[in-house]
C-alpha cells in the first residue's frame, strides 16, 4: 500500500535530525470488518484515492502468518469484497499489501518449496513477481499507480535486500555498506522515489532496529524522524511526496513508538484516539487519507481509516475534500517467519 522527503533528510549518530513534529487534526473511522476475530490482528495496510483500501487479518503466533482475512474495503459503499488465494498456495497464507489506482494488487504466498513468493493481482488473474529469478523468498510490498513495484527479498544467508521493478526492469537496492545492511524496500510513487528500511552496523532486521532510506534515480538518501527518534521505518509515500512511517527508541519491545505523516520535513504525529495501546500508520493515498492499526484498551489490533481535517498550514497540503466520504466506523517486512509491514 505508501514524497520527496529530501528536506531534512539528515542523519547524525543514529538520531534523526529533524523539524519538531506537531498533532495533526484527523476524522478516525474503525472499520467493523466482517468475520473479524478478536484477538487476531487487523489492519489497513494499503489504499488507492478510488475509496479502496487492503484490509487484512492474521491469526496471532501461527506459522507463516496464517490470514483469515484478506479483503478490499471501499470506504464510499462500505462494502468488503474478498481476494481469492494465489493457486497453489498453503491454505489462509496468500496476504494482500496493496492497491493502486486501477485496481492492482500486490501481496505474497507460502507453498511447498516456497518460504515467500509474490504476486500482483489484476482483474481476477494472479502474475508472479519474483526477484531474483527462482528465489524463494522475494516479494513487493507497494505498487505505485503506474505498476512500478517496491519489495524485499532474502538471500540463501538470510540477509534482507531490496528492490525496485520500475516499468519491467528490476534494481536491487542495498545501502551504502557505511550505513548498514539488511535493506528492504516498501513503497515506490509515480515519480519513481522508493522508500524503505536498513539494519544500521549492530542492528538487524530481526531486532526491529531500523532506519529509513529514500531512493530515487539510483541514488540513495538517508531518511529523517521527528526529533528524540533513533530507529523508525517509512512506510509509505504518495505521489505528493508525503510519507508515513513509525519511530521509536525501543525497537525490540516497541514500547513508546509514535506514527508519523512527514510533509516536506514537517512532521505530524498520529494517534488514533482509541489506540491507547499505540498506532501504526501504513499507507497513505494522494488525498492524505491514512490507513493503518491501532492496539485497544483490550489489546486488540483493529484497523481503521483516517481523514485529515482541512485546515491552513501543512495539513492543507494533504488534500481537502475527503471528508465525509465516510462516516461508518472503523508492512512490511517479515523477519524469517513474521517480517510485518515494513517492519
């Protein structure tokens, strides 16, 4: 599912030197989705400017991230529509990421042979996406609206690289060896600027201790997090240049985590009001609507929309007009058996 965020694009000592992040004014809508368990994990984590976003469920501490749930939300009818499971695959593994503008789906699926292989899906029919050529463990995570691709894959070590599918011609991308390693790549705009997420040196992919990267023309630059923030991840980013992402200074444990909607170095914090237990933004369409999950007071993950308020100033260049589109209520990378949505 989720800017040129070459402004403030500064990194020093681990810390993100960065503009004071601000709250920013939002309607919140928690989706009721249909056959939801609780208890498992609900999410938004991705979503077009046509009303649709990817919903999914997954079932907590199952191998291979078992999905109950993956459906395409529209927000103006308020209607689920299930996706249908990539042929061949290991029952409930097939998981959606995200939708672009003419309807195409990303996600990945688990089979026999398989750790990871990803696919899009376009009226009905599944495409694989592989790279590199025979990997079992490679997928993207975001689509751009004209098909251009962001994604991951994992090397016979383990390692975490990303790439890029610009058109037909795939990249890979790895940062600078200075910076770290253990790259993913988790969204691509139409302007052909990705973003995503590295281990720095000491950090890897399974301790969640990541920094985020911007990628635009082969080149490389180190992402920015509003300030007091070590690690983080970007997420998403719209055709606009705005991006989402999460930032923390406990990787490991996640607590005091904070999400973000970074316009041109301008940071914003997000909190769904009932997300007491924290919140998580993934995606991030071109009118500035949100999508991402929330934790309850009951410690459950429920997944929701948000619409920014339309008012002077930096929220302004979100886009107007959204709201009242809807007034029902309402990443990634896996590490080895459970890379989440960038992280």
């Amino acid at each position: 599912m989720k800017t040129l965020f070459l402004a403030s694009a500064t990194m020093a000592c681990g810390l993100a030197l960065a503009t004071p992040a601000s709250s920013a004014a939002y309607n919140f809508v928690t989706l009721s989705v249909p056959g939801a368990t609780p208890g498992n994990y609900l999410a938004v984590s991705g979503l077009n400017d046509l009303g649709q976003a990817i919903v999914t469920e997954e079932e907590p501490n199952v191998s291979f991230d078992f999905t109950t749930i993956d459906d395409v939300y529209n927000w103006h009818t308020n209607t689920y529509t299930p996706l249908p499971a990539y042929p061949g695959s290991t029952p409930n593994s097939t998981q959606s990421f995200d939708i672009n503008n003419a309807g195409v789906v990303v996600g990945d699926y688990h089979a026999t042979g398989i750790v990871w292989s990803g696919f899009t899906l376009s009226g009905g029919s599944f495409t694989p996406v592989i790279y590199p050529a025979g990997s079992p463990y490679s997928y993207p995570i975001g689509i751009s609206n004209n098909g251009d691709l962001a994604g991951l894959w994992v090397d016979d070590s383990g390692n975490l690289h990303g790439y890029v599918r610009i058109g037909s011609t795939f990249t890979s991308l790895d940062v600078p060896a200075s910076w770290g390693n253990e790259t993913s790549g988790s969204a691509i705009n139409n302007a052909g600027t990705a973003v995503g997420i590295y281990s720095p040196p000491g950090e890897s992919s399974n301790d969640f201790g990541t920094e985020p990267f911007l990628w635009s023309g082969g080149s490389f630059s180190q992402g920015a997090l509003p300030a007091g923030y070590a690690y983080g991840v970007y997420n998403d980013i719209n055709d606009h240049g705005v991006i989402v992402g999460t930032a923390t200074n406990d990787p490991v444990n996640g607590t005091g985590s904070v999400s973000f909607v970074d316009v041109g170095g301008i940071f914003s914090l997000i909190s769904d009001p009932l997300g007491v237990g924290g919140t998580s933004v993934y995606g991030i369409n071109n009118e500035g609507v949100l999508g991402g999950e929330y934790v309850d007071a009951d410690g459950n993950e429920q997944a929701f929309l948000a619409f920014p308020v339309s008012e002077p100033g930096a929220l302004g260049l979100l886009g107007a007009g959204v709201i009242g589109l809807v007034l029902v209520r309402r990443r990634v990378v896996r590490t080895n058996e459970g890379l989440s949505r960038t992280a």
